[in-house]
C-alpha cells in the first residue's frame, strides 16, 4: 500500500480592480479571497494559543474557545490590519505600480470587518509616479561660468574659518550679527490650546540688518528678526507671530497662525580664533602653506559650484519642456524629500549649517507652484537615470561624504554616522543619482563660456537680485519680571 500526501491548495489571489481618480493618482479596490482570511486568522490564533496566558491555565494550554472570547476581538482587528497592508503590498508588486505617497484610504480601517465565510473589500487612493516622455536631450544650450580664485576670495574663506574654529564670549545684549541666541521656545496654533511644539534649548543665530535683517527661527524664514532684536538681553521674551508656509513639509504647518515665543536665556558671540592657531590646527607649517591648502580647496568649490551651475540649465529646461500630469496635493514626505536632497547638495557647496538653514527657509517660503517644479523635476530626473541606466556605488557615496566631511572639517566616518542616524544617508545617493543623470546630457550639450560676472548678471537679470519676500510677520516683546 502506497502512502499518499496532499498538498494544500494556496489561497485564492486576490481581485484587484485600479482606477484612475485624479493626476497621478490611482484608486486600488482590493478584494481579498475568505480563504485567505480564514488562513490568516487561523495562523493569529495558533499563535496566540501558543503564547498567551490566562489565570488557571499554563502557557499555552488555555482552551480555544476562552481564547477567542476573550481575545477574539483584537486577533480580528490585527489579522485585519496584516490583511490589508499585505494585500495592498501584492497589488503595487504585481500590477508594477510605482507609489509615491502613503495610501490613503477611501473610507475608515474601523469600518470594516472581517466575517467568517465572506470577501474583504477596501479601497485606497495613491499617488504614483507620472506617466510622461523625455525630451530630446542632445544639443542643449548650456553656459558655463569661469571664475578665477583671488585674494579676497582667499581671505574670506580664512576669515570663516577663523570664526568656526575660534572661541565664543558670552553677551548679555546689544546683539549683532552672528550672534548666537540660545532659549526656550513654543510654538502655538491658533485655536489650540496645546503646544504644536517646545524645545528647551533652541537656538537661532542674529541676522545683519543689511538685507533686511530676515533671520530663521525654527526652519521659518522671519522678515525684520534683526529689528526685532533692538534693545533685546538676556532673560527678555521674543513673541513672532507668523504663517505657516503653504509648502512646508509639516501639514500640519501649512497656512496655520502660528505663535512663536522665544524666552532668551543665554547669547554668545563668536571669537574668531588667528592665524596661527588655524596653522597649528591644520599642521600646515606657516601661514602661506595655509593659503595654499584655502586656494586649492576654494578651487574644487568653484568647480562644484560650475558643475551645479550648468547642472540648475539642464534642471530648468527639462523643467520647461517635460510635459506631465502632476499629483494634485504636494504630501508631506515629497515635500520633506525635495528639501533633504536640496540640503545634502548645499553642504555639499561648503555653505555653514546656519547659512544652509537659511536657503532652507527660503524654499519652504517659496510659492505652491515653484514647490510643485521642484516635485515635477523630481519624477523628471528619476526617469531620466533610468534612461541612461545610471548606477550609483558605495564607493560614490563615500567619496561624497568625504568631500562635504572635508568641507566642514570632519572625519567621514563620523559624517556618515551622523546621516545614518538622521535618516539622510539614502539621500546622499540620490542627489549623486541625480547629477550624474544631468551630467550625461551636459556631455552632449552646446556649452559656451563665460566670465562669472557675467553669469551673475544673467542670474539677477542684470541688477542686483531682489530680496526674497515671505507672509507678514508682526512682534511683541515682553520685559522679564
């Protein structure tokens, strides 16, 4: 007699019906087989079996039927739960869609229920990346801008690092320029009672009043904080009162009234350290060999920054000529990953972290419009590797860390800690990702030279560029009692 083994049967697929509900966005109807439900939920409650304790009983041991009354509800809420987000996983995986965004469900989880013996059907909206053809990419126009590295280049880059390596004095007042105001500080919504943030030791630095004196605070570019700081010391209140800007990667934020109360516990004012003690922290040997090492750095800057000049032409003219549907709403985390590929690359320039802060600040100040160009770009570059089968190595992303770890005087390896532990790394390797895409269509480019001033000119339409405007901001100060 031959022994006979049956395999089970997999579950039935699930049905998935995809419609298109908007630019860029997909609706997924999913409909997930009892089958596959009563296989889940079995496996929930094994293990719960297995595992849960109940007074009277040993581990394990407690009957069936005491389990799912008194579990029985959680169990089916969990399995629900793995349900659905195993579910939705499949439909993208098979049915090649490429998301964007996180799913948003048409109607709430809490409604629906899993009953024995019948279908679980839900819906979910998604934002998918855009359909859409690239332009021709050969014979574009491109300027590229040639500096010369001079002597007063040469003396501004020593003068900044004589005030990053150098001391801090601590001031009661009478605040200037680069000082460093250090503070307790809320941040309150109109309408709500409770705090939409608090932080005990926040920090912003002192404005110039050139320029108008706008300053950050908290990531929000604020026009006049230099003014606002007039007759300011220690132990007063700064009270800002300001809108959320309408592109801010906080949803939250987005055109909320917003409150701002800065209580200036301490300040200090950066000491610039000499000469000799940058000779002797750099062990360069004299001052001349020090202008040397800032002369040949300022000059990989500069052809950084021509690079990044000639990559914005080829930004700018996909921008104008690629044609596509774009999602309707800038989410959260397209937001906040437009900005953290926009601050890797800054870093990146030699720019300090409070002047990267500051260009920051501008771009979440920037209109709805420009915010969804820079989505737009985006999805552009993204398909415009994959045309070019651009790859991108670890050694690439090292190397890229070593020159921005060098640009601030770090260790690469404590850089690279630093943007693992943020979350920032992936976006390293993007921003490369990037660039060498744009750097293949430079390679077939029409590229005509030109001195630097003449490039800024062209940049600012021959006069000086304007200064950028954000929402109206008005202040009150209050006296410490």
């Amino acid at each position: 007699m031959t022994d006979a083994t049956t395999t089970p049967e997999p579950p039935a697929a699930d049905d998935v019906k995809i419609e298109d509900v908007g630019p860029a966005l997909k609706r997924l109807t999913i409909t997930i087989q009892p089958d596959t439900i009563a296989e889940k939920l079995e496996e929930s409650i094994g293990a719960l079996s297995t595992e849960a304790a109940m007074p009277g009983f040993r581990r394990g041991k407690a009957p069936r039927r005491l389990l799912e009354k008194r579990f029985g509800s959680s169990v089916r809420d969990e399995t629900k739960n793995r349900l659905i987000a195993d579910a939705y996983a499949r439909a993208v995986e098979s049915h090649g869609i490429q998301p964007v965004g996180e799913p948003e469900p048409t109607e709430p989880p809490e409604n629906l229920k899993i009953e024995a013996g019948k279908p679980l059907s839900f819906a979910v909206d998604v934002e998918v990346v855009p359909e859409f053809e690239l332009p021709p990419l050969e014979g574009i126009e491109i300027k590229k801008p040639l500096l010369e590295i001079t002597k007063e280049h040469i003396d501004e880059r020593l003068h900044r690092q004589q005030l990053r390596l150098g001391d801090a004095k601590r001031i009661d007042g009478d605040f200037e320029q680069g000082d460093r105001l250090v503070g307790q500080v809320t941040v309150t919504k109109a309408g709500e009672e409770k705090p939409l943030f608090e932080n005990e030791q926040a920090a912003f630095v002192c404005p110039g009043k050139a320029e108008g004196g706008r300053g950050v605070v908290l990531g929000l570019m604020v026009e006049g904080l230099a003014a606002m700081l007039d007759g300011k010391r220690v132990g007063d209140t700064l009270t800002i009162e300001t809108v959320g800007p309408e592109v801010h990667e906080r949803e939250d934020i987005r055109g909320a009234q917003l409150t701002i109360t800065f209580r200036i516990s301490a300040a200090e004012r950066p000491m610039p350290a000499t000469v000799e003690k940058l000779v002797e922290t750099f062990g360069v040997g004299s001052e001349e060999n020090l202008r040397e090492q800032m002369r040949l750095a300022l000059q990989h800057q500069r052809d950084q920054e021509q690079a990044n000049a000639m990559r914005e032409q080829v930004y700018d003219h996909l921008t104008k000529t690629v044609d596509l549907a774009m999602p309707e709403k800038l989410s959260a985390m397209q937001a906040a990953r437009t900005l953290e590929g926009h601050r890797m690359e800054l870093l990146e320039s030699g720019l300090t972290p409070d002047e990267v802060e500051s260009r920051l600040a501008d771009m979440r100040g920037d209109s709805v419009a420009e915010a969804r160009d820079r989505l737009k770009l985006f999805f552009v570059l993204r398909r415009l590797g994959e045309h070019f089968k651009v790859e991108v190595s670890e050694q690439e992303v090292n190397g890229r860390i070593a020159t921005m770890a060098a640009m601030h005087g770090q260790r690469p390896d404590q850089l690279r800690a630093e943007l693992a532990r943020t979350g920032r790394l992936q976006e390293v390797a993007r921003v490369v990702f990037q660039q060498k895409a744009a750097d293949r269509v430079i390679a077939n480019a029409k590229i005509q030279e030109i001195p630097a001033d003449k490039w800024n000119e062209l940049m600012s339409g021959g006069k000086a560029p304007a200064k950028k405007k954000t929402t109206k901001k008005k202040t009150t100060t209050k006296k410490k009692k």
